[in-house]
C-alpha cells in the first residue's frame, strides 16, 4: 500500500474538483437550460453532480481529476478498491466533514493515517502513489494552499454579505446561472419567432408565458441575487425602448425594478420581442442587469 497521502496535496486535489466540478454543472445546466428544462430539475441535477462525479469517478477508477493530478488513490484500509456503493458513501461522508466547519476536512492533518472525518465514515484512505512525478505533488501542495487561503477569504467575507457586501464565489455563480436563463428565454423566443413567421402568423406571443410548453417547459427561475427569485415575466409598453446602434436600447429610469422577466411584444423594429432583466441594479461586474 502507498503512504498516506498528507493535508495540502489533498485540499490541492479537492480544489481542482471542486472547480471541475463547478465548471461541470455550468456546462451541463446551460446546455439542458436551453432544451428549456424547468429551474428545479435544473437545481436538483446541480445538486446531484458533485455526488455522481465522486461516486463514478472513484468507484471505477479509485481518482477523480484532482486525485489524478496530485498522484493520489482513494482505497479501503486493506488497500483493496473502494468500489461504486462506498464511493457514493464516501461522497455524501463529505457533508459531514462539511458541517463540522470543515474541520472534519482539517482532520488530515493530524490523524495518524492522515484520514479526514469523511475517510473515517466510509472506511477509506488517501495514498500517494509512488510512480507519481514530484512536480505533480508539489503542484497540487500549492494549489492547496491556494484553494485554502481563498476558502478563508470567503469565510471572513460572509458575515459582511448581509450588510450589502457579496461573499466571493457564491454570488458570481448565482449570476451566471440567472445569464444563462436569460439566454435560455432569448433562444426560445427566437425560436417562437421563426416558426411563427413560417406560418404567417404574429412573430411574438402575447406574453411571455406563450413560449410554454412549446418552447420552454416553464419559464425558468430568475434569481440575480437582489431581488426574491421569481419565473414570472413583467410586461412593458413600447415607451421603455428605442432603436440604437446596437440594436434595443431600454430606458432603465422607465423600469419598474421588479426583478422578474421584462418583456417588450411589440414597437420599434429593435424593440420587438425583447426579453430581460427587470433589475436596474448591478451585478458584480458593475453592469447593470437590464442591459444584458
């Protein structure tokens, strides 16, 4: 059996999955959010991943891509594979590490066989593997101690979230996710549009509404972090909007702010069938929701 695997070469690994991962479910959600599948099971697979990416991963191969990376197997105490059932354990052993303040993960660090909370649960341990270069150790040390310090940045950033600051990390994803619904509602409007033309009829529904479940299952759940998340849509007189040198431009002193889904059926040719964000406030870039 190899050496147990030590505390940074570990949260290197574990920072390099949790980025795989992270990147994974934006990657998979945009795409099924533009089959027009509704918000929950869009949230209830974001919720799964991160369980089948370690279950599958692990169980068939004994690494996910951090482990591989840093050199370092996941195996019983005997040396023997963990196999897909203790993985799927394994991973959901993370929350408990998690909800100790993650010292069920700091408990690498000092336990005789390096074995965190979650290795104890699920009857596993971390090695090194000996045919691993040493640069890839030391990477994945680095990357650790990069991976912690930023998880402390956010830790000591949170309390001042509620105070109208953003907690790094977590109010950039939420965004993302609410562009990603928007281009969602663009892609099925346009779509309503060429079909209608085809078929001579008005090139935008009456509501916004109208796109389902044609074209969107529902629509999809609007949560920019401002205001309360919301899938209903707001309907606009043509006065918001006019014509510019970059297609619709909206007038946001016109907006009522209500952070649902704006619409605008019908007025100037660039003003026809817009869809948007009826938020007049900014996200983390600076830019302001409703001119995306």
């Amino acid at each position: 059996m190899g050496k147990p695997a030590g505390f940074w070469v570990r949260a290197g690994a574990l920072t390099v999955d949790g980025l795989a991962i992270v990147g994974g479910i934006v990657v998979l959600n945009g795409f099924l959010a533009l089959l027009g599948l509704p918000s929950p099971l869009l949230q209830a697979i974001g919720l799964a991943f991160p369980f089948a990416y370690h279950a599958l991963l692990v169980g068939r191969w004994g690494q996910t891509a951090g482990k591989k990376l840093a050199g370092l197997a996941v195996v019983r105490p005997d040396g023997s594979r963990v196999g897909y059932a203790r993985a799927l354990g394994r991973a959901a052993a993370y929350l408990a590490s998690a909800a100790t303040a993650l010292i069920g993960y700091a408990m690498a660090a000092f336990t005789p066989e390096k074995r965190a909370l979650h290795d104890m649960i699920a009857g596993t341990r971390v090695v090194l593997l000996e045919e691993t270069a040493p640069w890839r150790r030391i990477l994945a040390s680095v990357i650790g101690i990069l991976g912690v310090g930023g998880m402390a940045v956010v830790m000591l950033a949170a309390p001042y979230a509620g105070r109208g600051g953003v907690a790094p990390g977590f109010a950039a994803f939420d965004e993302e996710s609410a562009r990603l619904n928007l281009r969602a509602v663009r892609i099925a409007l346009l779509r309503y549009s060429v079909d209608a033309g085809a078929a001579g009829k008005e090139p935008a529904p009456q509501t916004l509404e109208g796109l389902a479940p044609d074209y969107l299952l529902s629509l999809p759940l609007l949560d920019g972090g401002v205001h309360p998340a919301s899938a209903e849509a707001e309907p606009y007189a043509p006065g918001i909007c006019r014509s510019g040198e970059a297609g619709a431009e909206l007038d946001g002193a016109k907006l009522k702010d209500t952070g649902r889904w704006g619409y605008l059926r019908g007025g100037e040719e660039a003003c026809q069938a817009v869809v948007f964000v009826d938020c007049t406030h900014t996200d983390s870039t600076s830019k302001e929701w409703y001119r995306y």
